[in-house]
C-alpha cells in the first residue's frame, strides 16, 4: 500500500469529543469497563473484538456479527445471545438507544412518545 498524502486530514481533539459524546461510550467510567472486561473473560473474543464491543455496545445479533470476525464459525446462537446479554446488562445505554427503541418499524415515532 503507498500512502498518497500522509497529511490530508487533520482531526482535532474537539471533533473526536464531539464524536464521542454522540456514543454509548460517553456513559462508560473505568468501574464499568472493569466489570464488562471481567465478564467478558467467559467469552472466547480477541482483545480487538473486545474493544469493539466496549466501544460499540451492540444491541442485535447482526451486530455482534460484524464485529467478531468468523462469528458464525466460532459462536453458536447461544453464545451470541449470552454475549449480547453480557454487553447490554454491564454497558450502560446511550440516550439515543432509548429513542430508538421507541420507533416503529417503518422509523416513525410512536404518537404517545413526546419527543
């Protein structure tokens, strides 16, 4: 691979924040990623799939299967769904998981949903 333009895009510190705080991770403290990496140690994952998890917080099985690599191969139905488990009872829930939840099928929101 030949790098073209080592310099083509800078990104500041203030734009990652902003990105940041757009994400479930935004709620994470250190006690709470001690506990999900403890309970992870049943899991049979990489560090990298581990980290993507953390920082993800997957809410569906197709999920988990874009980000564990050969996960049909390695997880049975079961193991995703006690690692899917896993991740939504230790990793806290952004706000806007909570709006989406609320959304019918088609995207729109429920008429008794005020925001």
């Amino acid at each position: 691979m030949e790098v073209k333009d080592a310099n083509s895009a800078l990104l500041s510190n203030y734009e990652t924040l902003k990105y940041i705080s757009k994400t479930p991770c935004r709620h994470q403290t250190p006690e709470i990623v001690r506990e999900f990496l403890t309970a992870m140690k049943s899991h049979k994952l990489t560090k990298a799939e581990k980290l993507q998890l953390l920082n993800h917080r997957p809410m569906t099985a197709v999920e988990i299967q874009l980000m564990v690599e050969e996960s049909e191969e390695r997880l049975t139905e079961e193991q995703i769904e006690a690692l899917l488990h896993t991740v939504t009872s230790v990793l806290p829930a952004g706000p806007d998981t909570e709006h989406k939840t609320n959304t019918n099928y088609d995207g729109t929101m429920d008429e008794e949903d005020p925001a």
